[in-house]
C-alpha cells in the first residue's frame, strides 16, 4: 500500500511537470532555494566544526526545532492543496492504518522533504565531536525526520475543521503571504537583535538549553546532552522526543480516520456584508459597476488581497528594515553618512516607489485574474474602453489612497515634511502610469494568474513569460516616461520647491497615462476579446 | 405557422465553423430560429451544441460563417447583436465573489441599465428563483442548481428578446425547474424567443416547440417538434439519427454474474 501511495504521488508530481513548462520553472527554483538552504547548513556546520566546535550541537538543535516549526507553518499554508487529503480515499475500502505509512511518506517525497533529509545528514558534521554524540544523532535521525513529517501532518489535521471553512482559508493565505514577503526582513531583524543582545555564542546556547526540553529540540537535545557526558538529561529528552512524536502520531492519525468516515465538506463563509458604501462611492454606469467590483475583489478574493498586502507591506518593511539597521550602519560607516548628506534622504522619500512598482503585475493581470467571468463582460456587449477605464477607476480608489498614506507615513519618519509633495509626485505619477501602461498592454498580454479558488502561491502565481515581458516593458516606461516625476522628486532633496513640480508633473503624467492605457487597450480589447477571453479562461 | 413563416428570423446562423486542432467542432452549420418560439438543441455530448452557442454569442470567433440576431451580426456588430441577447453560458465561472445580488446588480448596470431598474428587478428575480435567502451569501457559497438559477436571472435582469441558456436546468430541483419552466413559457407567450440545449428529451418534447438535433458537429434535424419526431417518441428519432453504441455479447459479462 505504501509503495502505492508513493507511486501516485510521484506519478502525480510526473503529470504536473509535463503538463506546463511553469511547473518546471517552479520545480527549478525550488531546488535551487533548497540546494542554497543546504549550501549555507553546510557551511555553518563546517565553519563551526573547525572554529567553534562546542557550538555545534547547539546551531543544530535551534535548526532542527526550527524545520519542525517550519514543517508545521508549511503544511497549513498548502493544506488546500494536499493531494494525499483523507478524502479522497473515503470511498475505498482499505482501513487507515494501512493508508497512513504511505501518506507520511508521500509528504516526503518531494523538494521540501528530500532537503530536510539531506540538512539533517549535514547536522553530523556539527555532531562529529564526540562518537557517542555522532552515533546518538545518526540513530536518532530517522525519529528527527519522523517529527518534522508529523508536525506538518498534526498540525494541518488540527487545524483542518478550521481551514475546511473560507474564511480559514483566506486567513491563512493572507498570513502566509504576510510571512512570505516579510520573511528575509524578519530574519535581518533578528539577527540584530541578537548581535545588539551581546555574545551570539552564549545566547545561542541558552536558546538551544531551553529548545531541548521542548517537543521542537528534544529529538536533537538528546545528542547534545550525549556530547556534554549528561546522560541523564539525555534519557528525558529521549523520553519527550518520543512522546511528541507518538503524540502526533495519534493525533494526525485520528484525524485521518474520521475524516475517512466524516469527509470535511469546504464550507463556505455564510452570508457578507454589503459594503453598500462601495457602491455609493461609484457611479451606477458600466464604468462605475466595474470599478466597484475591483474593489469587492480586492477586499475578498485571497489572491488579490495578497498583492494588496504587498503593496503596503513591502515599502514598510524596507523603512523598518532602514530604521532597524540605520544605527549599526552608522556605526561602521563613520564619517562616510555624514559625505551622504541629503541623499541618504532620498531612500525613505522613494520608498513607496516600491508599493507602486508592486502594483505592475496586479495592472497587467487583472484580466487574468477573472478567469471564464471574464465572458459577463463579453455577453453583455460592454466597450473595451468602459472595461479599461472601470478597472483602473478601481485600482485608483483603492491603490490612490493607500499609497498616500504609506508615502505620508514614511515621510514622517524620516522627519523631512518638505519632501512630501515630491514623495507623493514620484509614487503617484510611477502607480499611475503603470496602471496605463499595464490598461494598455493587457488585451495583447494577459498573463498566467492562480486560478479561482486555487491557492495564490501554487501555479500560475509567477505570472508566466507574458508578465516577465509585461513588467520589462513597464519598468521602461517608469525609467523613460517616468523620469521626469521620479527625477525632480530626487532632486528635491537639495531643492525641496522641486518636490511641487514632481507632484505636478507625477499626476499630469500619470493622467495622460491612465487616459492613453485605456483608450488604446480599450480599442484592442474591442477587436480581441474572444481572444482575450480564451487565454485567461485557460487553467492550469 | 403563418407568423413565422413570414418573419424574419430572430437569430440566424448561416455556415458556422469551428476547428479545434484536429478535430472539427461545428462543421457548417446553419440553423434558423423563428420569432416566438421556444427552440430545442439537441445533442449528445461533444456535439458542438456549446460551441455553436459560444460563436451565436460572441464568446468564441467563428472560423467561417455568420450569426445575425434581430438583422445585428453578431461579429460585425456586436454592441447591437448583444443588447438583444440574455445568455446563460455553461461551464463558465461566475464573478463568484460576489453575493447573488451584487452580481445581479453588476450585470444590469454593465447591460447600461437605470440603478432603479436594476434594483427594482434583481429582488423580483431573487424572489422568483427562490434565491432571497441567499441573495447575500457569496456566489461561491452556492450549489450548482443555485449557481444555474443566479446564471438564469443574469440571463434576464435587461429584459432581452432572445434567450440562449445552455443546459438550464442542469443541476437544478424539480420544484425550481417548474419555475424557470413557467418563467420561459411566460417570456415567449410575451413574444420573446428562448434556445435552450440539452440532451434530457423528456424535457424538451414537453417544454419547446422547435427542436434541432446536432451530433459532431453538424446539423441531422431541425423543425418543429412533429416534424422532427416523424410520429415516434423524440428519444427514439433522436437514437435513430445519432446512432447508438451496441454492447458486444461479452463485454462487461463479469458485471451481470452476481
């Protein structure tokens, strides 16, 4: 059974990676992150093997509780598509018990699983200080393995009532894409804290002291206390590792066996609020119906949220980054930020700049992103240009107001209030014109998005070749057509009354813009929408 | 029939043609549809019934051929061509994030609808449909038949004069069916034109006055339901012009041993 279960998933991993060129790209990338993970495991435990060799017990117990969390974390962030769910096999006649070997191990038939083994092979080098530690974690390893494959599983089981429902669902995309754009940056952060805390060693070895007595390191503590000549400690921790690891045996395991049973049916989220107001705000035209409906989508459908989210969320996390590590850059620059002077000023002023480059791939493939709804606008005899104009009154309603703020926001932090109006004229006018260009562009290329429903960081979510070639082609447009806002906006850091004429100049670009994007994407839409409708209808 | 005989007729395809690849979806196919009648298209599945329908709509571009609604090409024409249309298309998704009334609000405002009228008519519809209940639970929240029912009051909230549903009652209860039964009968007794595709014959033989019947994508039969029945039960005129697949003596022979 198991080795039937292993044969699905591989053939099912076979028919996905011929079936789209993407899903190799996506393949490819992932082993190239995962080959990069183990590069730096790899050099972490020799350099510590060498230098600091009393270190290594303790990075790898802080590693290995750190791959049960990230197990967990995960599982539920691609628990929507897990294609070893119970349910599909309610309908067959086979007991749990002789489903569940060959489901755990499935899970670890791939990237993720595949990388954990061979990180855990590299955390001998760290063990190597002593034979009874190295043939400690040598036997404890395949109980390590064990732990993280269950933490996924225990953990999407518990949860799974939860996540059957659309508003887990949406919460937890909208927290993995949160955790997924912030990720480096929190990484950075702690990393100061650490740094700024004092000697990373001692910290390092209370953390690791504390992790295994936890359910996370125990499985690891147990060589650790063996290399230290503490057996006794050594057998509790033993005692723990086995108890979590049997713990979520039984827990994911009785979960699979009533859900083979009790199917969880996804549920929906039940009735919604109106949000009258929305359709206050706009006109009652094509135009305005369209432009509300971005609108609702971009508060409701996960996969818009994220960009939403990100649009926000990324010039932020760079200025907290800025503020985090402006003090120990200071330190090892010295007299160097002083010769900086008033450009150092520039970076903050410029950073919503980011949020509005974010907005590139949400211009091109909102089309995209409607998938075969697309055919109510083609039914219903709308223009092209009502289409065009109401999607980009939406993103404007929606886009203009947040990047107001975020620019206000990171012009109070910098303190320079002078440099507003130039930090408003460089990221207004950069939004707009890539809603234009993106209005424009879109009938001739609408991109790949995530399908309806599918999960936003599964297929499609790159865009495709089309919206590689769509952000090349906007980027452009912002170094061309955008220079003259994005370039007095800069200047203005000398001559603040330039930031004025970078407002002036951002929005008069950003209107003619907007107001060419829809004119000619409107008329190609005209011409092309059979077209248009066929290619975002395609799913992958 | 002396009305529609006289006539023009409300929709009209000449010569329709589609490839797809290798395989030739709809092969010239014409079919005229009378003013006031409530047509049948019949076929099994893969015939080009929705095909045919995507290329009267505007949904997909024919390789030859024209479709003329109301004297509007609907290629040439199509702003014209589609303000006379109300179509249900089949297997395509709805703007699903929405709740039933806002979707229905937003495809009569996109038709260039009065806000009143729009409002006006979607609780009218939700009402008809049975739907009230949900008309503020998201789209994706609900059934299929649901689905079909907030599809069909899409179809109607601009009052059009040709209908297209493809597989109306797909999905949907007896009791809602009755409904959109009563609800299509009404429309063309008014004057309105209903197509509709399915392969349920019992459903067509009593609801549809015309019927065609449609099979890889070319025309066997079209008429009026006496005259396509040529005097024996529509399932068996249909069989006879489709063709039937006969089971071998021993194929699935294991099956019948318990």
């Amino acid at each position: 059974m198991a080795a039937l279960l292993l044969g699905l998933q591989l053939r099912q991993y076979g028919r996905t990676l011929t079936r789209s060129p993407w899903a190799t790209v996506t393949l490819v990338l992932a082993v190239l992150g995962a080959l990069g993970a183990l590069g730096l495991v790899a050099t972490t435990m020799l350099l510590l093997r060498v230098t600091l060799p009393q270190t290594g017990p303790d990075a790898v117990v802080v590693l290995g509780s750190a791959l049960v969390v990230g197990w967990a974390v995960a599982s539920v962030l691609i628990s929507a598509d897990d294609a070893l769910a119970p349910e599909r096999f309610a309908m067959l006649p086979v007991p749990a018990r002789r489903l569940l070997p060959g489901v755990l191990l499935g899970g670890a038939v791939g990237v993720g699983g595949i990388a954990t083994l061979l990180a855990l092979l590299l955390t001998l080098i760290g063990w190597s200080i002593t034979w009874p530690a190295l043939l400690a974690a040598a036997l404890l390893l395949p109980l390590q393995l064990l732990t993280c494959l269950l933490a996924g599983r225990a953990l999407a089981a518990a949860l799974a009532r939860q996540l059957a429902k659309r508003s887990g669902r949406d919460l937890v995309v909208v927290i993995g894409s949160v955790l997924g754009i912030s990720a480096g940056i929190v990484v950075v952060v702690v990393a100061e804290g650490v740094r700024a805390l004092g000697s990373t060693e001692s910290l390092l070895g209370a953390v690791a002291g504390a992790l295994a007595w936890t359910p996370f390191g125990a499985a690891w503590g147990v060589p650790r206390a063996i290399a230290a000549g503490a057996l006794l400690p050594a057998a509790a921790q033993l005692l723990i590792a086995i108890a979590t690891a049997a713990l979520l045996w039984l827990v994911w395991a009785h979960d699979f066996r009533s859900r083979l049973t009790a199917p969880i049916v996804s549920g929906g989220g039940g009735r919604v609020r109106s949000a009258a107001w929305i359709d206050r705000l706009l006109p009652a035209t094509p135009v305005g119906a369209i432009a509300a409906r971005g609108l609702r989508y971009r508060l409701r459908d996960p996969r818009h949220l994220v960009n939403v989210i990100g649009v926000v969320l990324l010039p932020l996390l760079i200025l907290g980054l800025n503020v985090v590590m402006g003090s120990t850059v200071e330190l090892e620059l010295g007299e160097g930020v002083a010769d900086l002077g008033a450009l150092g000023d520039v970076g903050p002023l410029l950073l919503p700049l980011l949020g509005a480059i974010v907005l590139m791939s949400v211009a091109q493939l909102d089309t995209a992103y409607d998938s075969s709804a697309l055919s109510a606008h083609v039914l219903s005899g709308v223009s092209g240009t009502a289409d065009r104009a109401g999607r980009a009154l939406g993103m404007l309603v929606l886009f203009g107001p947040l990047l107001t703020v975020t620019a206000v926001v990171t012009t109070a932090i910098s303190g320079r209030w002078e440099l507003l109006p130039a930090s408003l004229g460089a990221t207004l006018g950069t939004a707009a014109l890539v809603i234009g260009v993106g209005s424009a562009i879109s009938p001739w290329m609408p991109g790949q998005t995530p399908a309806p429903e599918a999960s936003p960081f599964g297929t499609g979510s790159s865009g495709g070749a089309q919206a590689l070639l769509g952000a090349l082609l906007m980027l452009l447009a912002i170094l061309t057509a955008g220079a003259p806002a994005i370039g007095t906006a800069i200047a203005a850091a000398w001559f603040p009354w330039l930031g004025w004429v970078s407002l002036a100049v951002g929005l008069g670009l950003g209107a003619l813009a907007i107001w060419l994007g829809v004119r000619l994407g409107g008329r190609a839409l005209d011409r092309r929408w059979p077209e248009v409708l066929a290619a975002v209808s395609r799913e992958h | 029939m002396p009305l529609a005989a006289t006539a023009p007729p409300i929709l009209s395809l000449r010569e329709l043609s589609k490839r797809f690849g290798q395989t030739l979806a709809v092969d010239r196919l014409s079919l005229d549809v009378p003013r006031g009648s409530l047509f049948g298209l019949l076929g099994p599945n893969g015939a080009g019934k929705t095909t045919t329908l995507s290329m009267a709509t505007g949904l997909l571009r024919p390789d030859a051929g024209t479709a003329v609604v109301d004297g509007a090409d609907v290629w040439a024409d199509p702003p014209v061509a589609k303000a006379r249309m109300g179509v249900l298309p089949d297997g395509v998704r709805l703007f699903d994030r929405l709740t039933g009334a806002e979707l229905l609000r937003y495809h009569g405002l996109l038709r260039g609808m009065p806000e009143a009228d729009v409002t006006g008519r979607a609780g009218e519809l939700l009402a008809a449909l049975g739907l009230a209940e949900a008309a503020s639970t998201l789209v994706i929240d609900y059934s299929a038949g649901m689905r079909k029912k907030i599809g069909l009051a899409c179809a109607l909230i601009h009052a059009p004069r040709l209908l297209l549903l493809d597989e109306p009652f797909e999905a949907v209860d007896p009791v809602s069916g009755e409904t959109i039964r009563e609800i299509l009968r009404g429309f063309v007794a008014s004057g309105g034109t209903v197509v509709l595709s399915s392969h349920v014959m019992e459903l067509v033989e009593s609801l549809c006055d015309r019927v065609a019947i449609i099979a890889q994508g070319r025309m066997l039969a079209a008429g009026t339901l006496d005259e396509v029945r040529q005097g024996q039960p529509l399932q068996r005129r249909f069989l006879d012009l489709v063709g039937t697949q006969a089971l071998d003596a021993g194929s699935l022979s294991w099956l019948r041993s318990s």
